[in-house]
C-alpha cells in the first residue's frame, strides 16, 4: 500500500508553470504543461468520423461557445492536428485540446483497447501544411495507388516530400492529376489557403517589380509628392502585404500607409480599409485621409448597435476606429470582411496579456500594416506582440524564441538579449525602418504638421457655452455696430476661456481635469525619445497647462527643465545649460516667456499645445529650434482641439498678422484699440465663426472608455498562469461578441455605475433629473439657450412647435401608453 500511494504521489506532481524543471528539455517541458492543463477543461467532444477514438473531431468550449476541429491518428504528438492557433505555433504538434480529447477518450468505457494497438494505416494519401519553425506542404502517400502517386509527385516535391517552391503556381495541375488517379486523394483546407497566400504573394512581387520599374508608377497616388524612400516604403508594403512600417518620428509613416492603400485599391481593387488607432488621433486621420484621397472617412462612434450598422455600410471605402472599440467589437469587424487593417502607434499592443492586444491580433483581414516608430523598446516580446498582429507564424513560438535570445543570470532574472540578428533576418521582408540621418537629403529642413485631437464632453461642453457667448457679442456688433468696453471685455475673455479649453478643463476651473492633449503628447515623447540624442520643446501660452505637463513628467520620471513667467532672469541661464549640456535632460517645457532670445537647437521636435493669435509668436516659437546652425531636420507638431475655435483658426490659415499685432495677445491693447482696427478685428473673427470644420469631434465614452488604464488600475480580466509559455496557448479561443455597453452616469470623471431599474432608483433618476432642471431654469441665460434648443418656428405657418430629438418612433409611442396609463391611474 506504501508503495502503491508514493507511486500515486508521484504521478500527480505538477509541472511548474513559471520555471522549467531541471529534468526536462524545453520542449518536454512544454508538453508537458499542455497534457497538465488539457484534462482540467470543461469541453465538449463530437465526433465526425467512424471509429471511436483514431478519427476527427470537434472540440467546443461551452463556456465561450468556441469550437475547433481536430484529427487524431496516434497517442504521441506529431501525428495529430487541431486547428487552433496555439497548434499551428508552438512546433510541438499538440495542444490542449489534443490532450484533453486523448484523455476523455482514454476514459470512455470500451475505448481503452483502441489505445493498446496502432491506428490502421489510412489508405488514401493527402497534401498536409507541417506545421513548425516554418511552414511547408508535404505530401503523405496512403496504400491506394501509391506508386503511381508517387511517380507524379517527383515533379513537384523534393524527395522529403516537401512542394517546390516554383510549384506553387501549378500546385492546381497536380491536385487534378492526383485525383484522376486516385479518387480519395485529397489536400486539407489549411493546406489550400496557404497555396492561394503564396500565388496571390508571388503575383503582387511580380506586380511591384514592374511599378518600381517605372518611375512614374506611382505619381498621382496621392494629392502629394511623395518622396524617393516614401516611394520605397509604399511599394516594400505593396510587395509584403502584410508589413511593419517603422520608419522613425517624422518620417510620414501615415502617408506612406494611405498611399498604399491607394495602390491596393488600384492594383488589386480591394474596397474596405479599417484604421485603428488611440482615440486622440482618430480625426486626425480623418482629415489626413481627405487631405491626401480626397475620399471622406467614415469615424466608427457611438453605442453598440449603432456601431455594427457602420461596419455593415458597404459604401465607406476607410472606416477609422479606436483600440477601446476593437476590443469590444471584433467579432463584428471580421463579420464585416475589411480587405486591409491599418494598425496605427501599433505599440498599443506590445503587452501581449491585455483584453485589446488579444482582440486586435482575433482581426482577419488578408492585408495588414502596422506602423510605429518604437517596434522594439523595453523587451523581446513587445516586437513579437506587434508582429503577431502581422503574422503569428513568423517568430515562431514565444518560448522557443526567448530561450535562443534572452540572456539571464544565475537567478533567473533577464538581463539583456543575444543574436538578435537573426530575428531581424525573419523579419526583413515585413519589416521596413529608416532613419532621419539615412533619408536626410530627400527631407526638407523644416515640416509642421497639424495634429487634430478630439475633445472630451465637458470640453466641448465648456468651449460651446462660451462660443454662444461670442456669438451673441459678435451679432450685437452687427446689429449696432459697435460694442462698449465692457462688451469688449467679456467678449475677449470668453475667446480666451473658449481656446483654454480646448487644451484642459482645468485651465479654466482649476478643478477638473479633462483634456485629450496630454495623452497625444506623451505619445508623441515615448516616440521621439525613444531615438538615442533626440529631445524636444514643448510650448504652451498657458502656464496652468505646462504644470500639468510638468506633473506628467515628474510621474514619468523624464527629466526637463521648465521655464516659464515666474522663472528670475538670474535661473534662467542655469535651465538653459542643463538642457543643453545634460544628456539625460531631453525635454525643455516653456510658456511663450520661453520664446524669445532662447537658443535650443539641442532639439529637433517642436510641439506647440496651442496656437496663439499672432502667427508671430508662433514662429519665435519655432525659431528657438529651426534657426541657423541647426544640422538636423526639425519637426514642428501643432496640437489642434478638433471642431473648435483653434480648428477654425487653422482652416482660415490664422489671423492676419497686421490685424493680430495688437489682438488678445495683449488684452488691454485689445480694448481700447480704435474702432477702425476693432471693426477690421471682428469682421476677421466673423470669419472664423462662420468656418466649418466636422461635426462629431467628441469623444464619446460608450465606445472609447480607455480599456488599457483600466487594466492597469486592476480592473482586467483574470488571466490563466502566464509564466511559462507567455503566448495564451490556454486563452486562445474566441469569446462570444460583448453585449453593446450600458450608457454610464457620473461625475466629472465621466465614469460611475449604471442607473437601477427599480422604483427607487427611476424615483432618484427623476429627482436628479428635476434637480438639474430647476438649477437650468434659475438661470436666465440657460433658460434661453435650452427654449432656443427644444423650440422650431414654421417659416409658413409662423407657429412655434416643441420638437424633443429621440431615438425612434417606438420610443414616443412607449411613453404614450405610459402617460396614458398613468394618467389613468391618477382618474
């Protein structure tokens, strides 16, 4: 009995999942995890074949009603095929589902005699993909007509049984022949698929040698001039279609991207692009898109229901989405087909483990870029994450490719990585970086890009309350003709209040804290000063705003030195010399006291968090960085709120500068200039009123609710022991579509708990709602602004009518047989 329990003891010791046992290798390691974890689960098993246990099968996961087809021919791996993806990776031809259907079957009454003896040999003979470091299509002869088969296939597979790599082009002239001789030959559905990738990749090669022949291939592509390498870039992805675009900050990775596209559109005919990207840059990637096509962009907002007929809206050529919303919806994107995805700041993904880094690498689509500047920054899986996006059979399987490259000492603890040249030998045909210093010839000394940044709903709330103001001033002007100082007053502060808020809600309450601009900047700095010497200036008029930068670097723990207004002359050469002798300074964050008589042409990169009224002072912005001596090309990036007053600014190309001289800027000057300037002044700010710029400029919370800081706060989804394999073999299967998101009320977070269903809580939603309204009607100007809203005359009939936006009919038809209901009651 002794004997018997240390034998049972010892047949359930568990491998561990964080560090592999001294007595086994690698691979036994890793199988043996896999035939640990497979018994645990909860499946399900259909058999699709004849005999009980040597035959196909179908294994679903009730739990995320997931399914996946398997064959088994034998008890040890090597023989058998699952068609997750977890199998097709790993090189070590099982899975958990293999293992947990040999386990359940093994303990089926009356299975048990199948496992003592061989499988019979299969008779017919078949083209099989061997899955492993690479990919092949072999090809497996049966007993019937074995011979003859045989002798056909020595023109078209080496003696391994291996296809020829010139043979995929005639692979359908041998399948035809084979299956004239013999009936039952067959070739597997994955086998096919990578037959047609491989022509269809062939093809395009042979297409792009023959536009990079032609050197005006590619003009009119886009309503641009693309440069030399930007041309080498548009072809490279051409060619690759699927590719990693890591051309450094600055380079025009976006163009580069749209430009592609175009030529898929043109050479290939594909009609549906998606773009995914960080919430803060989907308008502006809307506007790059008119910009560079001329073809309006479709945004993807609003709630669930509303999202998935957007994906269904064939006519819409680019359809422009957010990371939060893939992760919620990407069961319905693959539904909708999209011929290419364009992953954009594709570092989002880098952390494998996170519920939007496994839902965009779920996307199918037969087309695929990537771009980012920093593929590779901290560790070896953040570039394995991103180019799983690409192709999740390049790298092959995570734990194989971390045990050939990471360098660890005697505890364990990595401590940098070896031979990484053959990593990037893998990935020279996906992947395409140029740097500044390689392309500087072509580039221009100086490029300014507009970078469009959504508002948050209070932002917009605030700039819009203030813009109405503006608008009452503007039409009093014009019906009387002048306005009195006090006027003047109220009207330049509500310009100023409205153009505060387009940067943060805290410069205008010093309160809360809502803005958009913050995160595009570090987007921005993680790129840029991820290149080795780079730094960058960061300009503000707003000293409120710059201590909020200020925090967030603090937080971030990067170095910079500050000036601003309340800086002494006598500090202010010390903050100049340690940005400009200090290596590990790089950041040098300034209010416009910061931009005159300041040498800083340390930096390259000039990012304005506002525009001011005098394009003046924005080019002695600017002129602290791009001045003679500079030997670098500078970028100069101006963050614009998107559908508010500094839209409207850029679209006019900003004010006059003899008007601006003495406009706002200086607010005093402003008041009391004379009243042929002041009408000159207001004329131009008609103007810019009347500019239209697109609607739809908030971001909307039901779609774009940041899933990443809520992983990081704790708030993620559990996951399944991680630590060995570091790839999710055991969280692969696709999960039923997320219920579209309950609208949320809150504070000014914009977050809190949905509202109860019961009678008390509709009771509390009613008082709320009463609360709200009667703080409204206290106040005359919102009184106004809220019967302006809700009230329509008709220019015919000169009645008023009260007109409430809903939904749909169903809605007013419910509250009707409510009201009559209760009105009842009350009788």
């Amino acid at each position: 009995m002794t004997k018997k329990k240390a034998q049972k003891k010892k047949k359930q010791k568990k491998i561990s999942y964080y560090r592999q046992p001294e007595e086994l290798s690698l691979r036994d390691w890793q199988i043996g995890l896999r035939k640990q974890f497979g018994p645990e689960q909860t499946f399900e098993l259909v058999n699709e074949g004849e005999h009980p246990v040597w035959s196909d099968f179908t294994v679903i996961n009730p739990e995320r009603n997931s399914r996946y087809r398997i064959a088994l021919r034998g008890q040890e791996p090597g023989g058998n095929f699952c068609e997750c993806m977890d199998f097709k990776t790993n090189g070590l031809g099982t899975c958990k589902h293999i293992e947990w259907a040999l386990h359940k079957l093994y303990h089926t009454y009356g299975n048990k005699q199948h496992f003592r003896k061989p499988p019979s040999e299969r008779q017919y003979s078949s083209v099989y993909l061997a899955y492993g470091e690479e990919r092949r299509l072999r090809l497996r002869l049966g007993g019937e007509e074995a011979h003859a088969l045989g002798k056909l296939a020595r023109q078209y597979f080496d003696e391994d049984g291996v296809l020829y790599e010139h043979a995929y082009l005639d692979f359908d002239q041998f399948l035809e022949q084979a299956q004239a001789v013999s009936s039952s030959f067959r070739c597997y559905p994955d086998a096919l698929d990578f037959i047609i990738q491989k022509r269809a990749d062939a093809r395009r090669g042979q297409r792009a040698d023959a536009l990079a022949a032609d050197e005006q291939s590619l003009n009119g592509l886009v309503n641009a001039k693309l440069y030399p390498y930007q041309k080498e870039g548009v072809l490279f992805a051409f060619r690759a279609g699927r590719c990693l675009i890591a051309d450094e900050m600055g380079l025009g990775k976006t163009i580069q991207a749209i430009a592609a596209a175009e030529l898929y559109r043109r050479e290939l005919g594909i009609g549906s692009v998606f773009i995914i990207c960080p919430t803060s840059l989907k308008y502006q990637w809307r506007s790059e898109i008119k910009r560079f096509t001329g073809i309006q962009a479709h945004v993807v907002e609003g709630p669930a229901h509303k999202r998935r007929e957007q994906y269904d809206d064939h006519e819409q050529v680019y359809k422009i989405l957010t990371y939060n919303v893939v992760a919620r919806d990407y069961p319905y994107l693959n539904a909708a087909g999209p011929d290419l995805v364009i992953l954009d700041e594709a570092q989002r993904i880098k952390n494998w483990d996170t519920k939007i880094s496994r839902a965009v690498k779920r996307l199918e689509a037969p087309y695929r870029f990537a771009l980012t500047g920093t593929p590779l920054e901290n560790k070896l899986e953040d570039l394995y994450s991103i180019v799983q996006f690409l192709d999740q059979f390049l790298l092959g399987p995570l734990y194989l490719l971390l045990y050939r490259h990471q360098v660890k000492d005697e505890s364990g603890v990595v401590r940098g990585y070896k031979n990484l040249d053959a990593i990037y030998k893998k990935l020279n045909h996906v992947m395409i970086r140029r740097r500044k210093r390689q392309v500087l010839k072509q580039l221009p000394a100086r490029q300014d890009q507009q970078l469009l940044v959504p508002m948050t709903p209070r932002q917009m709330e605030l700039h819009n309350s203030y813009d109405a103001d503006v608008a009452q001033l503007v039409a009093k002007w014009r019906r009387m003709g002048f306005l009195n100082e006090k006027d003047r007053r109220r009207l330049l502060s509500c310009l100023n209040l409205m153009r505060m808020s387009c940067n943060s809600t805290y410069l205008v309450d010093q309160q809360t804290r809502h803005d958009t601009k913050i995160e595009e900047l570090f987007y921005i700095l993680e790129e840029r000063l991820a290149e080795e010497g780079e730094s960058a200036v960061i300009f503000s008029q707003w000293e409120r705003m710059t201590r909020i930068v200020a925090q967030e670097l603090e937080a971030r723990e990067i170095p910079f030195a500050y000036l601003h207004g309340g800086i002494p002359g006598s500090k202010r050469g010390e903050l100049l010399d340690r940005f400009r002798e200090d290596s590990a300074c790089r950041v040098f964050l300034s209010t416009d006291a910061g931009g005159v008589g300041l040498n800083l042409q340390k930096a390259s990169l000039v990012v304005n968090l506002d525009l001011p009224w005098n394009p003046a002072v924005l080019e002695q912005r600017i002129g602290r960085v791009f001045r003679i001596g500079q030997e670098r090309q500078v970028q100069v990036i101006n963050l614009i709120a998107e559908g508010t007053i500094e839209h409207r600014m850029v679209q006019t190309l900003q004010f006059k500068s003899s008007l601006a001289e003495a406009v706002l800027d200086t607010a005093q000057d402003s008041v009391f200039m004379n009243d042929r300037k002041f009408k000159d002044f207001m004329e131009e700010l008609e103007r810019v009123k009347n500019v239209q710029v697109p609607e739809h400029a908030v971001a909307e919370p039901s779609s774009d609710e940041d899933l990443e800081k809520a992983s990081a706060s704790g708030a993620s989804e559990k996951l399944e022991p991680a630590e060995a394999a570091l790839d999710a073999w055991w969280e692969e299967e696709t999960p039923e579509p997320e219920a579209a998101p309950q609208p949320k009320r809150g504070g000014s977070t914009g977050t809190g708990q949905a509202s109860s269903s019961s009678g008390a809580g509709l009771l509390s939603e009613g008082l709320s709602f009463l609360g709200r309204l009667s703080q409204t009607l206290s106040d005359e100007k919102a009184t106004q602004q809220l019967v302006n809203e809700i009230v329509e005359k008709d220019e015919q009939t000169g009645q008023s009518y009260l007109k409430i936006p809903v939904e749909d009919s169903e809605v007013v038809k419910n509250a009707a047989k409510l009201l009559g209901g209760l009105l009842s009651k009350l009788g």
